[in-house]
C-alpha cells in the first residue's frame, strides 16, 4: 500500500513540475525574428523559413516598426520601418510602405568616375553603374545620370510642391496627395533617399523610345540594374511606369527578375494592397 500511495506522489509531482516547465517557457516571450533566424530566449539561433500568404521567403517580411502619427497618414499611408539589417542590402526595400530610418544617409560615391560628379549613389552601387556607362559608352550610346542619391530635404520639397499642384488644380488634399504619391514618393520612401536607383537620360516616358532604353533592357541586368516600374505593374509598385527609373539589386537577382517578368516587391514576396 505504501509502494503504491509512494508511486501516485510521485507521478502527480512529475506532473506538477511538467506543467511549471512549460507554464515557464509560455511565460517567458515569444522568440524575436531577425535576418532569417529566430533567436531564442536563451541567445540561441535557428534558421527558420518565413511563410508569406504565397508561401513566398522574404527579407522584408522581418517583422518592422509601424510609424505612429505618420505625416501623411491622412491620405492612408501607412508605412513600417524598411528592415535596413537584411542579410542581403542589395534586396532592401524602400517603397511606399516601407520607409527609410529616421536620419538614415548612406556613403557616397560619384556615379561616373570623371564626370558628372553632381550625380552620387551608394558607395557600394556606383562601381557597378560606372561599369555599365563605360560599357553602353563602348557601344556608342551614353547613359546620362539625371538623378541619382536624393536628400529627404529635397524629396519632401519635391513631394509637397506636387500635392500643392493637385490642390490648385482643384483636388481635396487627401486626393492630390494620393495622386502625388504616385509620381513621386513620399520622403524617406524613395530609393533615391537610399542611394540605390539612378533616373537615366530623361524623366519622360518617350524614353522607351530611344537607343539608350533599347540597349538598358538588353544590357542592365549584366550589370544588377533593373527597370524598377515597369508598365505593367503599377498596381504592385504604386508607381507611374518609369521606363528611365533603374535600380541596383545585384546581378544575379536582376538576370532572375529580367527572366521572370517580375517586380522587386514580386520576386521579395512583398505584395500589398491597393
């Protein structure tokens, strides 16, 4: 009998002290998601595949910071924060719903080497347009930089002299704002605030027309450059089709992209609504 009343206690302590274990590991937070991995409460990591609504793994799926009382929330913006620790910085996204870090200024580099020193990009991007203006230039066409790395100064001033537009053309501010964003971004949610994308030859969209768009399409993703608003993606990108906007996001992502037919928020698995 005492055999038998000495096992019961011991197996409604086993019970007991299961139970505090995992009340303890529930009670001790949720793991915390960073660059592909999951860092657990003890500082050890796993490698984890996040699954978006597409099944489709994403660097900018990490979870970001909501912006409170954003400036433009009025006209329905509402970015996060753009995840700047990605494994890869050649995919860091920056669009209408993901913004830059507040003060973010990236190193700088002239575009061109001996020329045109007023158009820079990141440190890390400008070899690479360097070599493709050299290379088209070989080929007897020049890629022009019109605009390259953009201050957030500059890009608010831009940004807010065409929601002015709007208004006296008569729209409400909420609309002309709308209608603005489409055109130019809001600041901070530029690529060119990020030194990442260079406006090349011209800023209308007869340059599809040209030798220089014509030898871009054939030749930029040898270089990691790609057309970043095509024309027909603009309910993705949320942005007028820019045949003279390209971005940088690295030569083999670019050849994939250019195969694919697909945007940068397509082949990130980022795609949100309207």
């Amino acid at each position: 009998m005492k055999r038998i009343l000495t096992l019961v206690l011991l197996g409604v302590l086993a019970v007991v002290l299961l139970g505090y274990g995992v009340v303890s590991l529930l009670g001790s937070g949720s793991p915390t998601i960073d660059s592909g991995e999951i860092r657990d409460n003890y500082g050890e990591t796993v490698e984890v595949t996040y699954f978006t609504e597409n099944n489709i793994t994403s660097p900018a799926e990490d979870v970001t910071e909501i912006i409170e009382d954003y400036e433009y929330a009025y006209a329905g913006f509402t970015p996060a924060y753009a995840n700047m620790d990605v494994a890869d910085w050649r995919m860091i996204l920056v669009n209408r719903d993901f913004i830059l870090p507040d003060g973010y200024m990236p190193e700088l580099e002239n575009a061109v080497e001996g020329g045109y020193s007023e158009q820079k990009l990141d440190y890390r991007v400008a070899p690479y347009y360097n070599a493709m203006y050299q290379a088209a230039l070989d080929d007897g066409v020049e890629l022009v930089p019109i605009s390259g790395y953009r201050s957030v100064e500059r890009q608010t001033r831009n940004f807010e002299n065409k929601i002015q537009k709007y208004i006296d053309d008569g729209y409400g501010e909420i609309e002309a704002t709308q209608m603005a964003a489409t055109i130019i971004l809001p600041p901070g949610t530029s690529e060119h605030n990020a030194g990442l994308a260079m406006d090349i030859c011209s800023l209308y969209e007869s340059f599809e027309n040209t030798e220089e768009f014509e030898w871009l399409s054939e030749n930029a993703a040898d270089y990691g450059f790609i057309l970043r608003y095509p024309k027909d993606k603009q309910d993705i990108t949320k942005i007028i089709y820019e045949p003279w906007h390209w971005r940088y996001v690295g030569v083999e992502a670019a050849k994939e992209m250019k195969a694919s037919g697909e945007c940068l928020e397509e082949y990130l698995g980022v795609v949100t609504a309207s």
